[in-house]
C-alpha cells in the first residue's frame, strides 16, 4: 500500500495550519495543548475516502505530520518569554523558523534509535498511540467506519462551529466574555472569576477528572488561601480589584512556580529508573538485531539508517551555532563568543539526549498530553541560567543582564524543541506499529510536520504579539494574552541572572509541592483517585478566571464517560466524546486568531463591538453558554448510541 505520499504530505501540512494555530493560541491563553493525532486521523480518513486508492497507512502518515506540527506549537511555552523580557518586538521569521525546525529536527533524529526499545521492546501503553491506531483501524474500508468517520467529523464540525459562534457573539458584547467580582475574606480580599470558553470544557473533557480535581484544588489553595493571607491586612479605601490583581501576578503566581518545579522534577525522577532500564533494554535490542543487517528486516523494522541520523545530528551544529553567534550580538557574550557556544553545543547535545529518552518515556507511560514537558522547560532554562552565571555572575550591569537572560531563553527553545518532538515522536510511531506502517517512512513524515510547524509559529506568534501582546512584556495591553508558561520560564532566568527573584515566594510553592506529592502517592498506594501534582501548580498558578471552567470541563466528561461504558459501542462513544471536545478547542482557538488579524488590521480592541457593557452581558452568557453546551452533549449522546 502507498504510504508516503504527495497528496497525504498536502492534506498533513493543511491540517497542520488548523490544529498549530489554534494550539498555539490555546498555549498563550491557559499554558495547555491538545492532542492533534486522532482528530487529524478523522479528518484525514473522512478526506480520503474521496480517492479510490485511499488507505490506512496513508491516514497515518497525514496524522503523523499534522501530531508532530501540533505538538511543536508546545515551543510557545518558551519562545515569548523573549518579548517579555523586552530583547524581542516580534518574532524575526527566519530565526525564529531556524530555531523551532533544528530543535524538532534533532529531536526526531534523538528518537530514533530509542523506538525498538521504547516502542516494539517494550510494554509501554502508550494510550494515545494506541487510541489512535484503533480510529485508523475502524476506518480502513468497513461500512461501518464509514459511518463512524462521518460521525466523528460532525462532531468536530458542530462543536467547533458553536465554540466559534460563542466567541463572536461575545466580541459584540451583546454577552460577556468573562465575568468577575472581587471581595473581603477575612482580613484581605479575593475574587471569583472565569471567562465563559468552550474551549476550556473541552479541556477539561480531554485531561480527565483526576486532572479536573487537581487545578480545582490548586485554585482553592491560591484564591480562598494565598491571595486573602497575602493582600491582609487591607487598606482603607483601596480598589479592591487592583490590590488582588497585583498581589496574584507578584506574589501568589511565584508560589505556583515553586509547586510547579517541585511536581516536575519529583515525576522525572520517578520515571528516572524506568528510563534508564529501557534504554538498557535498547542497546541489547540493536546489538541482537544488527546481525541480520537492517535490509533482511521487515518492512515494518526499518528505521532511518544511523548514518543518516547520526550525520543530521553532526550538521546541525554548524547552523544552530551560526544562530547563537548571530543571536548573541549585542551582549557580552559577542566579546568572546567561541568558548560561550561550543560549551552552549555540548550542553544542547547533552541535554538532548537525556530530554529524548525522558520524554519518549514519559509519552509512552502517560500519553503526550499530559507529560509534565513544562518541567522539561524549567531544568533546561535553570541549566543554561546557572552556567551563564558561573561565568559572568548574576545582577550586574542590567543591560548585560538582560543579554544573558536572553540567550538563556534562546538556548531553552532549541532544547525544547528537541522535548516537545521526543515527547511525540515515539507515541507516533506506536500507532505506525500496530497498524503496519514502516517507521523510516513515518520518521520522515515526523521531520516534514516539523518544518512546516516551523513555518507556521512564527507569523502566528507575530499576529497575537501585534494584536494582544503578552502578560509581563513592554507596554502589554490589557487583554494580553497570559502566556503562562513562557513569562514562568522568563522568570526563571530572570531570577537565577538578575539575582531579584523572590526565594521565599518559590520556596513555599515548593514546600506547598512536597505536601501534594506526599499526598498524590498516599493516594496512589490506597488506589484512590490521584492528586497530579503539576496540575495543582498549574492551578495556582494560573488566574481563576482560564481554569474554573476546566474542572467543570472534567467533570462533565466523566459523567459523559460513564454513560459512554453503558453503551453497546463504548469506544466509539468515548472516541466522540473527544472528538466533540478536540471541536470546541479548534473552532474558539481559530477564531481567536482570526479576531487577532482584526485586531490588527483595524488598530481596535473591540472590532466587532456593537454595543456597550451593559449588566445582561453576563446573565445571557451564563444561559446561552450552558443551554449551548447542554444541547451539544445531548445531540453527542444520541448520535454515539445509534447503531451502524
């Protein structure tokens, strides 16, 4: 069967476009991503189906492209932090490009040799993978994954079609976006808040309840604890709004940090052994393999040769150094540049190896979407911030400072890169397993999904900068978009270079943290419901008003799932379940980008403004959101119990 082909490369690389944009957009607003393979197997399997000589390894290749774009779209998570910190206007196309595509490159080219032990040798469950290799499986050829197919994609299309219509009727603000009210608890003061975003239930769908619970927990911690504790004793006479907004953004969210980077460092070392047993595991697998030779294996055996990865691997240096020299103009790195970059190359191979086998692993135990590659993110930024200090120290000069922070951030997005590609690329190549694909085939499809993804960021990054702006950067407008994890990851640097950070702030987070873990596993061991500790960070962190909904989200899911179990078909019915959730998530985060060339066409913040604020916004949107979203899951329900 035709595998790799020109007509499954354009389909891939237009689904690319769709899913990058509105993850994107997603990442800046509430720090999360969504997982493009199975929807982009539906759409690919519904397009396809149009051609006589449309096949199941074909579907795989377009979703291999379009889940390995979407998942670079996670090097949002770094690259803003350089608007942030103000060393960046926008985002220069082609060094922007350059950067996102060598990290993903070398990232494909680091999981490589990890596939037969972490994928073929191993028992890994790889959920995502294989719950995208079963919709591959259902609708190759039956008449009954036709009609599942046809479903499938009109659940997508009607959820995405209501988010998006939300979305506009509230940019006319005939109903309201977001709806807040801030009080006296105790002797400080809080706030409940939340924007009413499809996308957000469908979040909250897609990481589950235990997830769901997690952030509520973490919400509860920074709003009815932190941020009362820390604007008391109040005042006479203060604004009450303006006391909660600053104390969250300087105080309360550097706790969250600190919760963040105790989850994250405790969850790599718990798979820490693991890791190291299957790379063990594929050492002994390529020396038991190598006597056969790669030609005599199957079709299904043959990976890239390790000529032609280890020479990618070799010619990258040359222009990711080329980056850092040209990068680095301006700084005190550029008076003495050749030492600085041939330490920062081995620190990004290094670092890239170990980020490679840590993250495949993680995928492959957890799914992709909900690997803590965040605290990837952290240890890398801490890494290259700690030797940068080493060599020039910390809270000197400002200017230079800032060159340093910079250059810190810059080498983070190239390892990140290399983590957001690892920690897809074997999930990826799980699913070409089990459905008979050649994985040297597949592994080039996952390069062609980085260069276009690489492509795409970049202007999109540029759009929501000129239109919205970032939290915490230069003259940020205010409806910037959050940008949680990149202003984190920024604060990171700022803090271990500029020598201003708050300890304090950061070690409560991390004692906060260490109760959580203790917590999480006192759970685990009884066999109750878990406590994620990176999603009780992520809780704290973020404002109440992008995280409120997605507990809800979770919530509504689980009830949805469990119906789901009772049906005839129950893997169809969860299956349509995220594909209507995948919907809501696409159809808002589209439109945001659309509104964003709005924005930036017609120089307002409200284009689409056809009256003013008046006090029926919000009851309206709380009744037309629920009614919405109620009809939705109703009509899903009906359309997932029909028979084929």
């Amino acid at each position: 069967m035709a595998e790799l082909t020109l007509r499954g490369v354009v389909l891939g690389a237009v689904i690319t476009v769709l899913f990058t944009a509105a993850n994107v957009y997603l990442g800046l607003k509430i720090g999360l991503t969504f997982a493009t393979s199975i929807p982009a197997a539906v759409i690919s399997m519904a397009v396809l189906r149009l051609f006589a000589t449309g096949n199941i390894l074909e579907n795989n290749i377009v979703q291999t492209i379009a889940s390995a774009a979407g998942t670079l779209s996670a090097i949002i998570f770094v690259l803003p932090g350089l608007v942030i910190i103000g060393w960046w206007q926008g985002f220069p196309y082609w060094l922007s490009a350059f950067t996102i595509a060598l990290g993903g490159i070398l990232g494909v080219m680091y999981s490589v040799p990890l596939r037969r032990a972490l994928v073929t040798g191993s028992d890994l469950p790889y959920p995502e993978g294989v719950a995208a290799a079963e919709v591959l499986k259902v609708g190759a050829g039956s008449r009954e994954g036709l009609e599942e197919n046809r479903r499938g994609l009109a659940a997508i299309v009607m959820s995405a079609l209501a988010a998006a219509a939300f979305s506009i009727a509230a940019k006319t603000r005939l109903i309201a976006e977001e709806a807040a009210t801030f009080f006296k608890l105790g002797a400080g003061a809080t706030s409940v808040s939340t924007s009413f975003s499809m996308a957000l239930i469908g979040v909250g769908h897609l990481v589950g309840l235990s997830v769901g619970i997690a952030m509520f927990v973490g919400l509860l911690i920074s709003w009815l604890g932190l941020v009362p504790w820390l604007t008391a004793p109040l005042p006479a006479g203060v604004d009450l709004a303006e006391v909660v907004g600053t104390t969250f953004r300087t105080k309360a969210r550097f706790i969250g940090a600190g919760t963040i980077g105790v989850a994250a460092i405790w969850t790599l070392l718990k798979i820490l052994g693991p890791i190291i047993t299957g790379i063990r595991s594929a050492m002994a697998a390529a020396k038991a393999r190598k006597a056969g030779g790669n030609g005599l294996l199957d079709l299904t055996e043959r990976d890239l040769p390790i000529g032609i990865v280890g020479g990618t691997i070799i010619a990258s240096l040359a222009p990711i150094a080329v980056l850092l020299w040209y990068f680095a103009q301006g700084g005190p790195i550029a008076l003495n540049p050749v030492p600085i970059i041939i330490l920062t190359l081995a620190y990004i191979m290094v670092a890239g190896i170990v980020i490679a086998a840590v993250c495949g692993y993680m995928a492959g135990l957890i799914g992709a979407s909900n690997s803590p590659i965040s605290g990837v993110g952290i240890l890398a930024v801490l890494g290259a911030s700690l030797i940068l200090a080493a060599i020039y120290g910390s809270g000197g000069d400002p200017a230079e400072t800032q060159a340093l922070i910079a250059y810190a951030l810059f080498v983070t997005a190239i390892i990140f890169g290399i983590a957001t590609i690892s920690n897809d690329n074997l999930q990826d190549l799980k699913t070409g397993q089990l459905v008979g694909a050649t994985p040297w085939k597949q592994q080039v499809a996952l390069v062609l999904g980085v260069i276009f993804g690489a492509l795409v960021i970049p202007p999109i990054l540029d759009l929501l900068n000129s239109a919205f702006g970032f939290a915490g950067a230069p003259g940020a407008k205010a409806t910037a978009l959050p940008a949680p994890q990149a202003a984190l990851i920024s604060a990171l640097a700022k803090g271990v270079l500029g020598g201003d950070l708050d300890w304090y702030l950061i070690g409560a987070g991390a004692l906060i943290g260490v109760v959580v873990v203790i917590v999480d596993e006192l759970l685990g061991r009884a066999g109750k419901l878990r406590l994620p500790p990176l999603a009780v960070g992520m809780g704290i962190y973020l404002p109440m008003a992008l995280t409120l909904l997605i507990p809800i989200g979770a919530a509504i899911g689980h009830l949805y799932n469990r119906w789901a179990r009772r049906q005839s078909d129950p893997d169809f019915a969860e299956r349509m379940g995220v594909l209507m959730a995948t919907g809501f998530i696409v159809g808002e985060s589209l439109f945001g980008i659309a509104f964003a060339g709005m924005v930036a066409a017609t120089d307002s913040d409200a284009p689409l403004a056809l009256v003013a604020e008046h006090r029926w916004a919000v009851p309206l949107a709380l009744l037309i959101f629920a009614t919405t979203v109620g009809a939705l899951y109703t009509r899903l329900r009906r359309q997932a119990s029909l028979p084929f």
